[in-house]
C-alpha cells in the first residue's frame, strides 16, 4: 500500500534508523545551518524540529528529506536496499510504462482540521526559517508546492516554487521564467485577472518530488503521482479558489496572485551554492484561506552548496532522462 501522507512516511523513515528530532532549534540561522551540515554527506538522517524558538511546541520543520537512497526508494515505493543504478534503471522503466492514474476526488481530509479565514489568518505561526546568513527574509515555502488551474483547459499543475514570509497574510512567491506554473498565472494576468493559487507548504515528498520535475506540459503531477503510488492520490477542493489540493496535506494557504501588485523578494541562497538573483520586486499572494492539521508539519528543502536535497531528489530521475536519449 502507498504511503498515504507525510507522516506516515516520517515514521517509515523513523523505523529504518534514519531521523533524527531535534527540539529546541532557532530558526533564524541556526535551524539552516545544522540542514546544511548534515545535507552534504548521502546517508545522513531526515531532520524534525520541534519545540522551536518562537513557535508553539507541535508546529515542526522536517528537513534533509532526500539524502538518502533508501529514502528516495521509499518514495518511489521502491525496495529500500535499492542501490543508485537501480534507481535509475527503475525510473527509466517506469517512464516507459507509466499510465497515469487520475486522484480521487474525497469530502473530507485531515487538512481541513483547522480553518482559518480573512483576518483570522496569521502566517507567522507557521515556522518560516531564516536558512541562510544573506537571505532577504524567512521562507517558508521551501519543500512546498504550488497548485495553480489553466483557465482554459482546467488542467491542474502543481509546481515546486519557493515562497518567501513577508506578513500575516502576504507571502511572496518567485517563479523562474519558463516554468508551468509561470505560464499559468501570465494567463491569467493578460485578462487583468488575478491567479488563483494555492501553496501546500507539508505534503508526501513524492509530490515535491514531481513538483521539482520537468512533467510534460498538460499532464498533472497527481495523476504522476497515483501512477508511481499504483493507486488514485485523494485529493480535496479547497473553499476559496475551488482547487484541488492533497486530502492529507499538512498545511495549505489559499490566495491568489494579483496581476499589479510586486514586493521586494529575495536574495535566497539556492542549490548552486550561491545567491540568486538579487533583491528584486516580484509578485505576492494575498491569501484568504490557512488550512491546516493539529500540530502541522512544514516540508523543507533547503537549497545550499552542493551536495544538498535538491541535487540528491533529482540526480537517478534525471539520469533517467538522459540515459534515454542517449540510447
């Protein structure tokens, strides 16, 4: 059976020795720098903060996700003794036979066992870490994924895009040129409309795991996801923008993306090593709707020097890739 949400891959990953929980972190600085020290070795356990200086006991980070082959193969739902070519060779075969399996469409979630609305939201509870000494602000979008709606086709994609805390109800969101999710909302801003989003900040890894794919344009992560899950994804509609999100997600925000209004984001240290970009004025989310689970868990995926997450989640899928074209 597939693993169902995120902590029921954390107590997975509990049972093979390979977390670690940490109480009492700082998330300004302190909390991204022990992620980066145990981020550069493969093998080196998932990290759970808890307990974290300016947070309610119970609002946690898991971070450090990917450093691992048995962790990328119980992702995958693959044997944990899988090696690294196995990896690769099984995702190319995967690839070849992949039928997606459209997500199920269910009432109820776990995600809706907090609903806040309007002037009840308060973002700043949510543990946004500062990650690195020369980050612009505190992201709390990170291992997160952004749900967005083709306004033509209703096609769903769900992106992995960073999202950066600016207040209460404001966070800003960066999406690199090109990417799905970016087309999306430039549809919707050459009406003059606004973009309906909504950003699932704690979630099964396997879905940052498609997010931070190239999945062909057209074809929805989910319906990847139940592929790869050999069963439907549940997936619940969200009250505002009517989109579809994971039943289980931990937590959610709801909003959308104003086509006239830009706040200053970045820089953030990204996955080469360095500061991307620079301060620039980008687009915000002004979000209406916070769901989220008793005690939630947000999904970090830190970026930094190489080795880290990102280069480990991406290396045996995108070998994949290669490998094919080669042939």
């Amino acid at each position: 059976m597939a693993i169902q949400d995120l902590r029921e891959w954390i107590q997975r990953v509990e049972e093979i020795g390979e977390l670690t929980r940490v109480d009492g972190a700082d998330p300004n600085l302190e909390l991204g720098g022990l992620v980066d020290l145990y981020q550069w070795h493969m093998g080196n356990p998932a990290l759970l903060f808890d307990h974290m200086v300016g947070h309610e006991p119970g609002y946690r980070v898991l971070a450090n996700v990917f450093t691992s082959l048995r962790r990328i193969a119980l992702s995958l739902g693959l044997p944990l003794n899988s090696g690294a070519r196995d990896l690769v060779l099984e995702w190319r075969t995967r690839l070849k036979d992949l039928k997606p399996v459209p997500a199920a469409l269910v009432p109820a979630g776990p995600v809706f066992e907090n609903r806040l609305h309007g002037s009840k939201v308060d973002l700043t509870r949510i543990p946004a870490p500062l990650w690195h000494e020369r980050d612009g602000g505190r992201f709390v979008g990170t291992g997160c994924i952004v749900v967005t709606r083709d306004p033509d086709t209703g096609w769903i994609n769900s992106g992995a895009y960073r999202v950066q805390l600016h207040d209460e109800r404001t966070v800003g969101i960066y999406i690199s040129p090109g990417k799905h999710g970016r087309m999306i909302r430039d549809k919707y801003w050459s009406r003059g409309d606004a973009c309906p989003v909504a950003v699932c900040l704690g979630q099964d890894p396997l879905l940052l795991l498609l997010g931070g794919l190239e999945v062909e344009h057209g074809t929805d992560e989910y319906d990847v996801a139940g592929a790869i899950r050999g069963e439907p994804l549940p997936v619940v509609r969200v009250p505002y923008t009517s989109l579809l999100v994971p039943a289980a997600a931990e937590i959610v925000i709801e909003g959308e993306i104003p086509p006239d209004e830009l706040h200053v984001e970045g820089p953030f240290g990204e996955w080469t090593g360095y500061y991307a970009g620079g301060q620039r004025n980008e687009p915000i989310i002004r979000v209406h709707s916070l769901l989220h689970r008793d005690d939630p868990i947000v999904l970090g995926c830190i970026p930094g020097k190489p080795p880290n997450d990102n280069t480990f989640f991406r290396s045996p899928l995108r070998a994949a890739l290669i490998w094919d074209e080669l042939e």
